[in-house]
C-alpha cells in the first residue's frame, strides 16, 4: 500500500463543486459557539457534497479566520447562508418539501442507526454545545435523530456529530 500524494487525489475545483450535484442534505446549525466547530462542519459538508449550511443565532459566520483554519477554504465552496433565527430556517424549508430533523437526545427519537430516509430533501439541525437544539425548533421539526451512545459520557462534540449523521445520511440516500 502506498499513501496517496495530493495530486493523484482527483479533487474538484471550487466551480467544479459548485457545479456538481448535491447530496440533497441541508445542515442547520443552531447557535453554534465554537468558530472551530462551524469551520469543521464546513470541511465535512464538502467532503460529503452537501447542498446547504445554514448559519443560525450567534452561529459565526465566514469570513471569519478560526472558520477558515478548520474549513480549510470549504466555507468558500459550500453555499450558506446566514438567519437571526433557526425556528424560521425550519419552517422555511418545511415549506419547501424538506422533512427537518433535530439532532438531540430527546424522548421519543429514532436511533440513526434506525432512520431510513424516504423523503428525497433532508435537513438536520444540529444544536448549541452546551444547551442542545432549542425547543421551539424541536416542536417545529419533523422528528429527532440520536446518535446511539454507551459509555460514561451523554454527549459527542456537534462537529463530531455532525460528521457522524452526514456520514450515516450519505450512505442511506446517495448523490
């Protein structure tokens, strides 16, 4: 086995991506604290094509130089853009046909690992560090999904999460 140089690696360039098809996955980041969170979040939603980031509340948005050392420039290749509030992103594109789901421990979730998507348009909203998705977006999505977890810890880092969803999601609907 022989590790790849950067070359041989085949990447699309920026109008490339931009005019390529999309995984019809849109994140919602809802009051994202860490800088270094939404950067990764970027890096991950181009990594896996995704259609949208929406940038939410105090969600910091680009050009911003702590997005920037984690997205690597993906912030300038993934389309976002930014809302004062998540509870109208979600209502939205409820409206537009996309089945919004929170990312959150909350009674009544479905186990990602359980989750088959029917709907052709996604949307995830992932949640503040500390205090989670708020409850008014909840109330308005069309379910939760929760990352099964089974050590002494209640909680993953929301990029950490948000890569594990993407990922999951990628594998069940395909560009």
């Amino acid at each position: 086995m022989r590790k790849l140089k950067i070359t041989e690696l085949n990447r699309l360039t920026t109008n490339e991506f931009k005019e390529s098809r999309k995984l019809p996955l849109i994140v919602i980041l809802d009051n994202i604290r860490s800088t270094y969170n939404v950067g990764s979040i970027f890096r991950t939603a181009d990594a896996f094509r995704l259609e949208k980031i929406y940038l939410c509340g105090i969600t910091s948005i680009p050009p911003h130089p702590e997005i920037h050392k984690t997205a690597l420039g993906a912030e300038e290749s993934v389309d976002w853009e930014y809302s004062t509030s998540t509870l109208e992103v979600v209502d939205k594109l409820k409206q537009q046909g996309y089945r919004v789901y929170a990312v959150e421990q909350a009674q009544g979730s479905t186990m990602l690992n359980n989750f088959n998507p029917s709907d052709d348009k996604l949307a995830i909203v992932m949640g503040n560090e500390v205090k989670g998705v708020q409850q008014e977006v909840i109330n308005h999505s069309d379910g939760c999904l929760e990352i099964p977890q089974y050590g002494t810890k209640h909680s993953l880092n929301v990029s950490v999460t948000t890569g594990i969803v993407i990922w999951d999601l990628f594998n069940k609907i395909h560009l």
